[in-house]
C-alpha cells in the first residue's frame, strides 16, 4: 500500500510541475480587451503563453462561446492566434501562435 500511495504521489508531483502555469514564467506585457461588451484581462509571459480572464467566467452562460470571446480577446490584445488552450479555474491559457516574424504588440 505504501508503494501505491509513494507511486501516486510522485505522478501527481510530475503532472504539477509539467503545467505551463506553475513553470515561474515572468508576465511581460498586461492588456484589457473588450469583445461583444465583455471585458478580459491578457496577460502575455516571456515563455510564450498567455492567461487571459473574466471575473465571473463561471456564471450563466459560460461555454464555447465564453472560451471563442477569450480566444478573440488574446488574439486582439496580443495580435497572435491562441494554440494548444485549456481552462483552469475560469481562466483560459494557452501558448501564443503568431504568423512567421510577428511578435504581436
């Protein structure tokens, strides 16, 4: 039992230090962006990610067209195209994908 207990410990450790938010990526530029009304905060770091976020994301009406204004958001704010995204705790994050030789803003 004890093994068992030690093996998932480490697993759940591995998987902890692997997420993009937990690698002290230093933010680099801060942006408001607004779409269809809706207000977010894009938050762009030196690692190419982006965290971009909407105080109440998890009232009504959050779902895909919640997520497709987050992504519309990143993309106005920081000019490059928001790839290999997920939600974590009512945030988008995701790794910036910008055209060939363009940093965005």
């Amino acid at each position: 039992m004890r093994r068992k207990a030690v093996a998932v410990t480490m697993t759940m450790a591995a998987l902890a230090t692997a997420s993009p938010t937990n690698a002290r990526a230093k933010a680099v530029q801060r942006y408001r962006a607004v779409v269809e009304g809706q207000t977010f905060k894009v938050v762009r770091y030196d690692d190419g990610s982006v965290k971009v976020m909407d105080s109440g994301v998890f009232g009504p009406g959050y779902g895909y067209n919640q997520r497709d204004r987050m992504r519309q958001a990143a993309k106005q704010a920081t000019g490059c195209e928001v790839a290999d995204d997920f939600d974590q705790d009512g945030k988008l994050i995701g790794t910036l994908r910008c055209a060939q030789g363009d940093q965005g803003i």
